[in-house]
C-alpha cells in the first residue's frame, strides 16, 4: 500500500507569504528614503560646493555673534580708528620700535590725529636733542610700520621742572626752580 499524502500542499516547497498591505507601505517607505538620501546628498554636496561649507539656511546679519577680536576690528573699521589704533599699537611696542636705550629716556605721550604729530617727553635735555636728530629717521620708520602719512612729526619735549611754589615756601632771593632746567 502506497501512501499518498492526504494533503498535496504538504509535500510542496513552502513559499514566503507574499507581502501585503502595512509590509508593502514599509517597503516602499524604505525605498523612497533611500532615493531622497541619494539625491539629497547629492544636491547638498552641490550647494556645500558653490557656497564653501555647511551652513544654515538664515542669512548673517548684524547681529550675529563675533568673537572678541572681530567685534574690536568691526569697531575700529565703522568708526575710522584705524590710524589711531595702529599708533596705540606702537606706543606699547616703542622700545621696539627705538631701541631700549631710548626707550628708557624718550616716552611717547600723545598722538594728535588732526595733524599727525606724535609727542614724545625725554627725561633730559641732552636726550631731547638726540631724539631731534633721529626724529626723520624716526618718522619714516613710523610710516613704515602705520602706513604712509600716519605721523608726519615727531614733537620733542623735554623734561618737565618740578612743580612750582609760590607763597612763602619759596627761600628768599632764589630765582625759582626753573633756572636749572630746559
């Protein structure tokens, strides 16, 4: 006695169970991420290309966040300090600038933009003469380093005398404390 299956099904190969309805949707779903993903990347690629990086879609404005030296910069450029700034630079470079053994004789006290003349005080008569005969010298290094124009004169002072007494603080029959300076 042969044996046949009472079901014919069984005997045939099993087959996946064809998707349907939500398997079909997650399917197409995945298919359709996948080709915006190409085509996304591509286009970002595209834009990252002409405009030089990453960016977000807002457009820079003024009121955006600078760092510290880029707020300075943007300040000292909108309200023309720029030549003043520069001297103020080389204020604190002037032993550089002259020499320590200058420096330590001849300050420099102001700046007149108007006229572009740099004052400097020296702690002698003898220093002040010596700063005069460097003073073209002087000026055109500062040109050099600022820009053409930036000082067109150096102003040499001398020592300041110590501060006057009038009244009776005065020894009588002295001429004052000025006769020993300048």
């Amino acid at each position: 006695m042969s044996e046949k299956p009472s079901n014919p099904s069984e005997n045939a190969p099993k087959k996946a169970p064809e998707p349907s309805g939500v398997d079909l949707a997650r399917v197409a779903l995945r298919a359709a991420k996948e080709q915006a993903r190409a085509r996304g990347d591509a286009a970002q690629q595209k834009k990252q290309a002409r405009r030089g990086g990453l960016r977000s879609g807002a457009r820079a404005d003024g009121r955006d966040p600078l760092a510290l030296g880029a707020a300075i910069n943007r300040l000292i450029t909108e309200r023309g300090w720029e030549t003043p700034a520069a001297v103020g630079g080389v204020m604190g470079r002037w032993p550089q600038i002259v020499g320590e053994d200058v420096a330590k004789h001849c300050v420099p006290e102001k700046y007149d933009e108007d006229e572009r003349v740099l004052v400097v005080r020296c702690d002698s008569t003898a220093w002040a003469t010596n700063l005069r005969l460097l003073a073209p010298t002087l000026v055109a290094r500062l040109n050099e380093d600022l820009g053409h124009g930036a000082v067109r004169q150096i102003k040499v002072q001398g020592p300041g005398g110590p501060a006057r007494r009038y009244g009776p603080l005065r020894a009588p029959g002295s001429t004052g404390p000025g006769d020993t300076y300048g």
